[in-house]
C-alpha cells in the first residue's frame, strides 16, 4: 500500500473513531446514575449504559493507536510546522497562552 492511502484510511478511522465517542459519550452523559437505568431498562440508540461504556472506552484505547500512528505518519510536517511557529513569535505567544488556558482549566476543573 502507498503512503497516502495509508494516510487516507488513518485519517476516516479517526474521523469514524471521533464521531463514535462523541456519540457514546453523549449517551453516557444522558444516562440516569446508578442503578437507574437498569432497573428502568434505559437505552440510547438501542444499547444500554454499560454497554455504551464498553464501546466508548474501547473505541478510546483504539484512537490512541491510531492516533499515535498518524503522528508518525505526520511526523514531517508536524516538525516543519514548528518550526514555522518557532519563527513566528507572535504564533508562539499564542500558542503558548492557549496550551496555558486549556492546562488551567483542567487543574481548576480537577481541583489539583
């Protein structure tokens, strides 16, 4: 297989991988707590909580692989890009501000 085509079936499982949790996770987050939805047979899109966080936390250890390979598949522009960034002072301050934001906010959300 070529590189591109690789590429390519990286890039739609990923796509696929994405929609899947934000799907399950949308469920999860709908789901009454505890034994709730047992009791009431609760189901979104025809499956059940728990089965729900079978297929999220499955297709969540499946994205990190593939993620981890379209880093390597990507590893070329990803250094190129940075090193653009690198040049550009400007880009880095706010590169860094938002890196900054989005690592506060875990830690305040986390109370760490």
């Amino acid at each position: 297989m070529n590189r591109r085509l690789i590429k390519t079936i990286t890039d739609v499982l990923l796509l696929v991988g994405l929609t899947v949790m934000g799907v399950t996770g949308i469920g999860m987050y709908l789901a009454p707590s505890g034994k709730i939805a047992k009791v009431t047979n609760w189901t979104f899109l025809g499956l059940d909580k728990y089965t729900l966080g079978d297929i999220h936390t499955y297709f969540g250890f499946t994205m990190l692989a593939i993620g981890l390979l379209h880093l390597t598949l990507n590893w070329k522009p990803l250094k190129s890009l940075l090193k653009t960034l690198n040049n550009s002072k400007s880009d880095t301050i706010k590169v860094t501000a938002t890196i900054s934001t989005i690592i506060a906010g875990v830690v305040v959300y986390l109370n760490v």
